[in-house]
C-alpha cells in the first residue's frame, strides 16, 4: 500500500463523495425540476444540491459496499 493510501486510512480520509452530504442521505428524493434533474430533501421539502448539509443526516446504506454495511 502506498505511503499516501496509509496516511489517508490513518487519519479517516474521506472524498467530497464519501462525506455526509445530501447527495448520499436517505432522505433525498431525486426530482425534475424544470427540465433537469435534481435533488429535494423529504425532511425540509426543497430542493437542494448534492453537496449540501444538514444536521438531520441519515446514511442511505442501499448503495454502501456488502463489507461497509457490517
């Protein structure tokens, strides 16, 4: 393994991807909006953008690897 990789996994790295965001919560619901595709929130009922952030955060473990969801 790679002295970056070790670093990485020492200190609980993770990607803009892998953080709690609301492109990754259990409570977005994927919409069209004007013609595009986008994101709303089921707990605030807006929409909002995959990066977003909010204290009432829920790990959507359907997508998660076998060995990630214990």
């Amino acid at each position: 393994m790679a002295s970056i990789e070790v670093a990485q996994r020492t200190m609980g790295f993770k990607t803009s991807s892998e953080r709690e965001r609301c492109g990754n919560c259990r409570n977005r619901e994927a919409r069209e909006y004007y013609g595009r595709d986008g994101l709303r929130c089921a707990v605030g009922g807006f929409m909002v953008g995959p990066y977003a952030v909010c204290e009432k955060y829920a790990a959507d473990r359907r997508h998660e690897p076998q060995e990630a969801q214990g």
